[in-house]
C-alpha cells in the first residue's frame, strides 16, 4: 500500500509540473546558466529539475525552437542560445553594465580617432549581430544597428567571421541566396570564396561600401573559449571621404591587437605587452 501511495504521489508531482511548463522552462535555462559546464544533456536536466526525460525534452525542444537553447555539437546535448544573449543584453543593456569588449573598444577609438564596434556571430542561425559600440567625436560618423541579426556576407566584420569558419560552413553559407545589401556587396559565390582566403591570410577584411553605402569599415575576427573557434568580430567604421588608403594597413594593425586583446578577455589571459 505505502509503494502504490507513493508512485500516486509521483504521478500527481510529475503532472503537476506538466502544467506548469513556463515555470519548469525558466527553472531549466536558470540551472543551464549558473552551471558550470559548457552543455547538459536530456537525462542530467530530467535530474536536476525532477521530471521525466521526456518532459525535459518537450522542454528543452520548446525552449531550441526560440533560439534560446541549442545543440551542442556532438547533436545529443544543449547549450544555452544566442537568442537568449541576444534578450539578455536588450534587458542589461538598461543597468549598468560592463562588457568585455567596451574598454578595448573605446582604447581602439582612442588609437584610430574613428568609431569601433564589435559583434558575435550565431553557428546555429549563420548570422551576426552587432553587441557593442562606441563612436568617434567626429561629427560625421555611422551608426550601427545593435542586436539585430545580419547576413555574414556583407561588410567587414560579417567577412571577417566568414572566413575563419570551417570551409564547408563557408560553402553552405555562400552557396545560399545572397540578399545584394548595397551595389558593391559581393554575392557571387566564386568571388566570395576567392574573397574569404584573402581575408584568412591577411587576418583582417576592409570593405567599402559593402553593407552600408558610404561606410568604410575594418575588423578582425575574435575567438571563443575554443582555440581557432570564431566568436565574431571587432573592428572600426569610417565615412569613405575620411579613409585615406595609406592608413590602411596601420589601421588594420590596431584593429588586429584589439580583437586579440577581446579573444584574451573572453578566456581569462593576458596578452604579452
């Protein structure tokens, strides 16, 4: 009698959780964020939140059909989305807060004289958005769109993460259709592919006028807590009739040193002075 009473009293605990899946969907991404590891898989958040497995998947896949969680790479595990950093800095965005990339930022606008940015790219929707930005003094200057997400194929620092990703990820991306942003935006996939090599050897992609019409702009890839896995980008943009060509290559320097110093921040080292 004390067995049947007590698989009673599971049963009744477990449908009450079943109606409560908003609850048990934020109880979930709250215990993916204040752990520890990198991804959970079905069974360890069945554990940790008291429920079947299959109630953590019909959670879990909810919660992937919103972007704010995704797969890890080996497929059988999760990890928190960018959709849900997206949201999270649209809310923290209105407190004050510090970015990784803000001091770096405003050190490479003090260097360069121009306004800098940095954005982060999503492996799973194949897009960038710009996080962070901080202009120039210069009363003529461009404002970029914060947390939006954006094509990779248009612009510097959409360039600059295309070509440190794994070359099938770049056939994939280029192979699909390319929205032509401006007249100067390069959508063929041949010429976007041979583009994307030089950019890998340089270590740095300068556009013009590629995503928005007038704008010159120069980034750097920056890295994640995985050696040789890009984050996404910092960089400067400046007004065409203010670039001058022979600037260029002293300005990609500095743009270079402020991604790498981004990339150290993000794993916690210090890079040699």
């Amino acid at each position: 009698m004390s067995m049947a009473t007590d698989a009673e009293e599971t049963d009744a605990a477990e449908t009450g959780r079943r109606r409560q899946p908003l609850a048990r969907g934020i109880e979930l991404l709250t215990y993916m964020i204040e752990s520890t590891q990198d991804s959970h898989g079905v069974r360890e958040l069945a554990g940790k939140l008291g429920v079947s497995p299959s109630t953590a998947h019909r959670l879990i896949t909810d919660l992937e059909k919103l972007g704010l969680v995704r797969r890890a790479g080996n497929g059988q595990s999760y990890r928190l989305g960018l959709e849900f950093l997206r949201l999270a800095w649209l809310t923290t965005g209105r407190y004050p807060s510090q970015e990784l990339a803000l001091g770096v930022l405003q050190d490479l606008v003090e260097k360069t004289g121009e306004g800098a940015f940095s954005s982060l790219y999503d492996e799973q929707r194949q897009q960038m958005m710009f996080t962070s930005t901080v202009e120039s003094s210069h009363p003529l200057r461009y404002t970029l769109p914060l947390q939006q997400w954006m094509p990779l194929h248009g612009g510097a620092s959409g360039l600059a993460i295309l070509a440190f990703l794994p070359e099938a990820v770049q056939r994939d991306i280029v192979s699909k259709p390319l929205a032509q942003l401006t007249p100067h935006t390069v959508t063929d996939p041949d010429a976007l592919m041979e583009r994307l090599a030089e950019v890998r050897r340089d270590g740095y992609a300068i556009t013009r006028s590629e995503r928005i019409d007038g704008a010159v702009a120069i980034a750097a890839p920056v890295f994640g807590l995985i050696p040789g896995d890009v984050a996404g980008a910092a960089g400067i943009s400046i007004p065409e009739s203010r670039f001058d060509e022979a600037h260029a290559a002293a300005l990609a320097l500095m743009v270079c040193e402020a991604a790498a110093q981004i990339t150290a921040n993000i794993s916690g080292q210090r890079l040699n002075s």
